[in-house]
C-alpha cells in the first residue's frame, strides 16, 4: 500500500489531472476507484501508453520499483504514487561524511 502524506488539494488535482490523461488517450473511466485491469480499460498496451502521458503531462518517470500492478489499479493509487514520487524527488540528497551520495 502506498503511504503518503499530502495536502488533500494535491491529491485531488493529481487525480483530476490522471483522470484527463485517460480523456487524452479516448478511455472513459468511471470513477477514480475504479478497477482499471478488472474492468479491460488497462491492459498491456494501454499501461505503456498511460506511462507515456504521465512522463509527458507530470515531468517525471516512474521508478522501476514502482513498478507494481497494485500502484495503477486505479486512479486514485496512480495519483498517490506520483504524489509519493515528487515528494521523493524534492527530498535533499543525504551525503555521507566526506561528501559521497549515500
């Protein structure tokens, strides 16, 4: 499960803007909750073109560790991972003494 911790305006934007990438790529979702593998909408193909759109519309990739089924089985769990995600990449990078990454 993802754990983040965001602003309830951030989620909601987030989701509005995935929910309009679905609009982008011609595929009606019922509702943000909604199963995107159980129902068909997502298969596949649709999931590298969904990836396409985020990297285009949100500016960032998504890290192969994210790469697991239960973060886009539907809207709601894609918003929250990309939330997660920019909250990842605003974190400052830790050095270890002597000035090395960690």
């Amino acid at each position: 499960m993802i754990d983040v911790d965001m602003t309830n305006g951030d989620f909601e934007g987030t989701k509005a803007r995935v929910s309009e990438l679905f609009s982008r790529m011609h595929v009606e979702v019922p509702s943000t909750e909604t199963d995107l593998f159980d129902s068909g909408i997502l298969d596949s193909q649709k999931l590298v073109e969904l990836l396409f759109f985020i990297e285009q519309d949100f500016k960032t990739s998504i890290d192969v560790q994210d790469f697991e089924i239960e973060n886009f089985r539907c809207i709601e769990k894609i918003a929250a991972l990309l939330i997660q995600s920019k909250n990842r990449e605003s974190l400052p990078q830790l050095t270890k003494a002597g000035g090395s990454p960690v």
